[in-house]
C-alpha cells in the first residue's frame, strides 16, 4: 500500500514539475510572440522572420554574468525606468554581439558611444557605453565583437558596466537577460 501511494505520489510530483514547465515555456513564447492577427496583418511565413528563442543568444561579455542593475521596465513609453540591464565589465573589454543580426547603429547618443543590432523576429540589442568596431549595416553572428567596453557609465559601481538593452520593433522594452534563459526539466527515478 504504501509503495502505491509512494508511486502516485511521483507521478502527482512529475505532472506538477511539467506544468509549472509548460507555463514557464508558454510565458516566455509569449514574451517573444507576435501581435495577434488581425484585418490587414500577416504573420511572418519566413522561418528567419520567427520571433528569437531563448538560449540562441549569447551574453555580451565573456565571463560569469554579473548584474550591477537589473532590468525595471516602465509603466508607459515616457515613465521613469531601466530599460536594460547593467552588467560589470573592465574597461577595455570586448563586447559581442548576442545574436545573429545587422548592426543598426554604431555612433553616439546623448555622447555617450552606442551600438544597435537588429535580430530575426523583430527585437534589437543595444549596448552602452561601446568603442565601436562596426559599421552600419554589417552583418553580425553570435559573439562577434562589436568594440570594446568604455568606463564612466552613469551610476556603475564597478571599472566598468556594460548597459545592455532589449526591445521590440514596436519599442516595448523586454529583459535582456530572458534571451539567455533555458528552461530544462529533468525528472529524477526515485529509488
């Protein structure tokens, strides 16, 4: 009897362990989805026009991943907010590309040195403060070097800090650091 009830005790564990995994894969998807269909729109049939997976992205600076801020999305356009993260880097460091894209913009903005690569699925990566290496309109794939890491970002704790942004082409600002995340759910027997 026990063992029984030991058995649908697992099988209660394991259902309840896809679940959860099923809502963690369908919030992130629907992170990442496209606007609903609606008169005069056309989902995207081009599989290089799909929305970006996580876990097909790299982190920009090679390392451990350390957040100095963290991502805090506004409430509207306007609002006060951090539309990225921080990540601590070392002046000088190189920064890459994330993903495969086309560099947008390589310059400045507000004075502050700026690099932007447009990705499949319609999201773009911005990095700041970067010592660009590329140009408008080139090519990009993952852990291609876009410059290197410039001191002096506003309210960084450490040498250096690598601002690194996500948006949609719709300009809704998402985490960066969601481009990273894998879920993986491994079932372990019981003995």
């Amino acid at each position: 009897m026990f063992k029984t009830l030991a058995r649908v005790g697992l099988l209660v564990l394991a259902a309840t362990a896809i679940a959860a995994a099923s809502s963690v894969i369908a919030a992130a998807s629907a992170a990442f989805s496209a606007p609903a269909p609606s008169a005069g729109f056309e989902a995207p049939q081009d599989p290089a026009e799909a929305p970006p997976v996580p876990g097909q992205f790299e982190a920009p600076l090679d390392g451990p991943v350390t957040v100095t801020r963290g991502f805090e999305p506004p409430s509207d356009r306007y609002a006060a907010g951090h539309r990225g993260v921080d990540l601590a880097g070392v002046p000088g460091q190189i920064v890459r590309s994330a993903g495969e894209g086309t560099v947008v913009f390589a310059g400045m903005v507000g004075g502050r040195p700026v690099v932007s690569v447009e990705h499949p699925g319609g999201v773009r990566t911005t990095y700041e403060p970067v010592a660009w290496t590329v140009v408008r309109g080139q090519a990009v794939s993952p852990g291609t070097p876009l410059g290197t890491l410039r001191p002096g970002h506003p309210g960084c704790p450490v040498a250096a800090c690598l601002h690194w942004g996500l948006r949609t082409d719709d300009k809704v600002y998402l985490d960066p650091l969601s481009l990273l995340r894998r879920t993986r759910v491994r079932l372990l027997a019981m003995a």
